[in-house]
C-alpha cells in the first residue's frame, strides 16, 4: 500500500469513526427496526456480543441472531430470508456469478483448532499435518499408534487405540477451512473429495458426525480416543471440556499452534492478495510463522434492500462492527479473533457502502 494509499485509509478510518459515535448517541424517538442474522456458530459468540452492545446506543434496533451454520447463512441470505447471512466460508464462482447482488464483507478474522480426546495426552500439544488429518477422516490411518502419528510424535507413547474421527454433520464454513487445509497439503483429498461446506465424506468405523461448535466440543469430551475441529470462538469450552489442541504442520513446515501472532500472521501473509469482492482463502500460508487455518469472518448481505431505511441500518451496523476502537478490539479479543487489517478494511467498507 502506498503512502497516498494508506493516508486515505487512515482518513476514512478517522471518518467511520466519528459517524459511529455520532451514531452511538441513543435517539429519543428511535424508529422500531429488527435486523435478522443467522449462519456461523463460530461468529454467533460474536454477534451475541455484538447485537447487545448495539442495542445499548441504537434502543430502536434489535437484532436476531441465530447459530444455523455458514451454508444456512449464505443460502437464507441470498433466499432474502434474513438480513445477514454469517459464514466462515465465502461464497462459490458459481453462487457469486448467479446471484450478483450478493457480497461477501470480511467483519473480522478466525481460525480453527484441531482439537483430541486423548486420555492421559490432552495436556501435551501433538504434531499433526494435512496428510495425516485426511488419512484419519478417510480411514486410512485408523490407530493413534500409526506410524504416521508416531513419526510426528517422537518420544510421545501413543495407545494402540482406535482413532474417533469427529466432523460436522451441517453444512459449516469450519468444515470449509479444515476441507481447504486437507486440499492444500494432501493431493489425494485434493483429487479425490474436495473441500466445501459439506463434502462427501468417506465412511470411517466409529466416526461421529455434530452439529455445530458446541455440538463439535461435546461429541469431543464424551468420545474418548476423537480428534475433531472446531472455531476458535470456543477456546473457553475447549478448556472447560479439557481437550487437547494440536499443533499443526503449515507451508512452510513447521508445527504451529493457534496464538494471536500465528494467526495474526496466517491473516497478513495472504490477506494482501484480497480482491475487491474479498472471496480469498487464507488457509495453509507459505510464510514461516503463520497458523495454517486462518479464514475471514464474512457477513453475506445482498446490495439490493426492500427500503433505503432498511440498507441505511444494516449500513450502520456493519460499519461499526468493524470500525477501529478499542471497545471493538475487546469484542473480537474475548474470542480469539484478529481486526481486519487495513487494506481489508478499506474493501469491506467500499462493499459495505453498496448495499443500498
């Protein structure tokens, strides 16, 4: 980004700042508006937060949330069912040229764990790539004993037990991150199954399919011997379940675990390539020190409302859900999730002015 470049950003920055003060002065005869979102469960504890801290400065706006599952949230939003459809995963070439009014806006990033039931080994981080994870969700390496795994794991005394492979039964923008991780490193699941909100999974003995981040936590503490991933919104509930986490092998090859820096520089090393309709992957970065499943947050809004007045709200909304403070950074820090940078900012807020 360019001197000039950066010098506007900041300007525009400063600009969205003051209108979201501005805005954050309750009016006395607010106008009665419900805003409708549903989708990701790894944004719902955002949104949660979110659509409270709204309501305090807007009393006239309440906002529905609901925790559906990204490819709900992207097929309800383009259907005109809710206002904002929340997804981890950005939409299709095929969606996007269909439905040309939809736009996918980047509001924050996430990431995913790779997370294991593991008695008496959940204290310890274990090593684990691309090709391993899409043996196990294929079967091909069914015992936590493999040779696969121990090769990773010098001096770790794995069991000779069976390996639970947990994964989400909805259509969920994780499985769309963790799907893109096993594409990127592994040929095999890139030739053969793909990656996608949903994907036709092998049949595995002993596999469990959940519904949702909490569905996903909670199939992982009661099965002893998973291994499963989950948003990075419910570290807490990952702790509180006494999970293991996994550190994960990225493209540059190192074992890396999910931490504020590597995801942080996952983000940084190819968020600079996002286009103007910001349909990007940042999953399995090249760069050293980068977390390898690492996605943007997106807010699935179609450009065309019913009303004007209705687009003005979702405007003001979206605008200040991403807006730089320090009250917004709180909200994203309380679950693990990164600012946009600037020259995503800059993007989502071009898009964002759209909706009209």
């Amino acid at each position: 980004m360019s001197a000039a470049q950066r010098n506007q950003t900041v300007a525009r920055m400063t600009a969205c700042l003051a209108m979201a003060l501005a805005a954050a002065m309750p009016a006395a005869h607010a106008q009665q508006v419900t805003l409708t979102e549903t989708g990701s469960t790894l944004l719902a504890p955002l949104f949660s937060t979110w659509s409270e801290a709204y309501a305090k400065t807007h009393p006239g706006v309440h906002i529905s949330v609901g925790a559906t599952g990204s490819a709900a949230g992207i097929e309800q939003a383009i259907a005109g069912k809710v206002n904002i459809g929340a997804s981890d995963a950005y939409m299709s070439d095929a969606d996007a040229m269909k439905h040309p009014q939809i736009i996918n806006v980047p509001l924050a990033i996430a990431a995913q764990t790779v997370n294991y039931n593991l008695p008496g080994l959940n204290d310890t981080h274990l090593k684990l790539d691309g090709p391993t994870l899409a043996g196990i969700y294929t079967g091909a390496i069914h015992q936590w004993d493999a040779p696969a795994i121990a090769a990773l794991n010098p001096g770790v005394h794995l069991p000779h037990h069976e390996i639970v492979p947990v994964r989400r039964g909805d259509g969920s923008g994780d499985t769309f991150v963790f799907t893109q991780f096993l594409t990127f490193s592994t040929p095999s699941w890139e030739n053969s199954l793909g990656y996608g909100t949903t994907v036709d999974w092998p049949t595995v003995s002993g596999a469990v399919a959940a519904t949702g981040n909490a569905g996903m936590v909670n199939a992982l503490k009661t099965a002893p011997y998973s291994v499963g991933y989950i948003g990075v919104s419910y570290a807490k509930d990952i702790a509180a379940a006494g999970l293991g986490t996994a550190a994960l092998k990225n493209g540059a090859g190192e074992f890396v675990l999910p931490t504020k820096a590597t995801i942080t520089a996952g983000a940084a090393s190819l968020g600079v390539r996002t286009p103007p309709d910001e349909r990007l992957s940042l999953v399995f970065s090249p760069a050293a020190g980068t977390y390898p499943l690492v996605n943007y947050e997106y807010a699935v809004v179609s450009t065309k409302q019913p009303s004007p007045e209705l687009a003005a709200e979702i405007r003001k909304l979206l605008e200040w859900s991403i807006v730089p403070s320090d009250e917004n950074a709180a909200y994203l820090e309380a679950v693990h999730f990164i600012p946009l940078p600037p020259h995503t900012w800059e993007l989502s807020i071009t898009q964002i002015e759209s909706i009209r």
